[in-house]
C-alpha cells in the first residue's frame, strides 16, 4: 500500500472540535457543516499528494483531516512513490500547467505514466472517495481501474494558461475524474471535459500553530536570532522558493527601496518542500542576487 502520513499531536488531532470554530464564523455555518457531515458518516476518504513536509497541500491537510475526522469521516493521507528524477518531470509538468513552455520528452510520458502506474497498484481498495493533489500524482484514477469508490482531483495552480503539450498530455489522465476542484473560476485548465468543477477559494485555518499570536519579546527574540534589527524596516517575502512566487522580483523590489532607505532589511521566510526540486537552486540564485 502507499506510505501513510501519520498526523498525531503535532497537528491537534486529539483535540480537534469543529465546535472550536463556532465563535469564528457563527452557528448557522457550524450547524450546516454538523447537517453536511451526518450524510458522510462512516465514508473512507484517502488524501493523496507526493510530500509530507513543504508546500500547501503538506500544511492543509494536517488541519482538514483532524477536524473529518472528529466529524465521524474517516480520512487516511497517502503519498505517491516515486525515484527523485521523477520529481524533476512533475516539477516541470507543475510548472508548464502555469504557463512555463516545455518540450515534453517521450521518456518524461514513460517515467510519469509509469510511477503513477506502480502507485496505483498499491492503492487499496476499501476506501469510497479518493481525493488526489496537484499534477504529481494525477494520472492514478486513469491507471487504477474500475472501482466503486468516486474520485476527485484537486488542483492548488493557475493552469488557465498551460503550455500546449503539457496540457494535452495530462488532459486524458484529468478527464476520468468524477470531479475536479479549481481555486477559482478563472484558474480552469482549457478544454477540459469533466463531469463536474467545483472550486474551494484559498483560506486559512485561524486556530491553526501558525496563525497563533505571539508576544512581542518573542518576536523580538525570534528576530534577533535571525539576524534582523527589529529598529529597523524590514521588506519581507513569506512562500516556498518557487519561480511563482517571484522571489528574484522581490530581490530588484528590495534593491529600488534601498536606494531610497538605505537601512531596509530584505527577509525571506520559507520551507522547501520535498517534492520540488527547483527549491534550492532558486535558493541560491536568491542569495547571489541579494
């Protein structure tokens, strides 16, 4: 079977309560979700994406399951086996879906199909909705094969604007999926024939660790550590070290304010995640830049 994430303490799942949240966003939000929720009682979800740590889907779904879970959902989060040289082809697949041209490889098909194909066969068959993540493992409904369960395939980028070979190839793997999620409407993959769309909009989680408030000595603290001067201003980047996140921009933004205030400190603020391989080079183009 794939390898299963266990979530434990670190992520409240012992003490994970919807009712938590009633505060937050009012009852008739809550009562909808508890109604919501009597109707899935007892369904096996799998979550499946291709890394536990970095990245969206590695912070969202340590919160997301603890709280289907205390709402009698049974939800699992599996990840896709894969040789590290495949990650550089789904990175590029990721980043082609984005826009980025891409001249794709008969060898990249080969090695794509050929994971997830392997994957798929470990996939077990007891759950009755499989949920998979982004482009990395998105051909696993196509090479799974008949099933009972329903599968939806979500997608955390812009791919409205894909690069033509890319898209097409994908294209077939992505239509045998009873539902796909966009973030937005205008973030649809082109001529794309599926069953159904739907779209989830970003949010955040504000009981989550990362959204907890601090005090200020702590913060000051944290700062100090790190080298920054609390006295001083401070021109600040918080994302993974992606091309999409424009980091080298922030860099010429942060050289155009300097010239102006000469005291500006640049900060960036990141995870690697560990599916993408571009991470750490982009990292160091950072650094030579700055």
């Amino acid at each position: 079977m794939l390898q299963e994430v266990n979530i434990g303490r670190r992520s409240g799942f012992q003490s994970a309560n919807i009712e938590h949240y009633r505060l937050l966003i009012g009852d008739e939000l809550i009562d909808e979700i508890l109604d919501l929720a009597k109707a899935l009682k007892g369904v096996r979800i799998c979550q499946i994406n291709s890394t536990a740590y970095g990245g969206g889907v590695a912070e969202l779904l340590p919160r997301i399951i603890p709280i289907l879970s205390a709402l009698g959902i049974d939800c699992d989060w599996r990840l896709l086996h894969a040789p590290s040289e495949f990650f550089t082809v789904s990175k590029a697949f990721h980043n082609a879906l984005q826009s980025k041209p891409h001249e794709l490889t008969q060898g990249e098909k080969d090695l794509y199909s050929q994971v997830n194909k392997q994957s798929a066969k470990l996939l077990e068959t007891s759950y009755d909705v499989f949920v998979v993540h982004d482009p990395q493992p998105a051909a696993l409904r196509a090479f799974a094969g008949p099933r009972d369960a329903k599968w939806i395939w979500r997608c955390h980028i812009d791919s409205s604007h894909p690069d033509e070979q890319v898209s097409q190839f994908l294209r077939p793997f992505l239509e045998e999926y009873d539902a796909i999620v966009f973030t937005m409407p205008q973030f649809v993959l082109p001529d794309l024939r599926t069953k159904r769309v739907a779209f989830i909009a970003p949010a955040i989680d504000p009981l989550a660790t990362k959204n907890m408030e601090l005090p200020l000595e702590i913060c000051k603290r944290a700062m100090a550590d790190s080298g920054i001067d609390p006295e001083r201003p401070v021109l600040l980047q918080v994302s993974r070290f992606d091309p999409w996140k424009n980091p080298l921009g922030v860099v010429r933004a942060y050289q155009l304010v300097k010239e102006e205030m000469p005291d500006v400190q640049l900060v960036f603020i990141g995870a690697m995640a560990g599916d993408d391989t571009e991470g750490w080079v982009l990292m160091d183009q950072v650094e030579e830049e700055s």
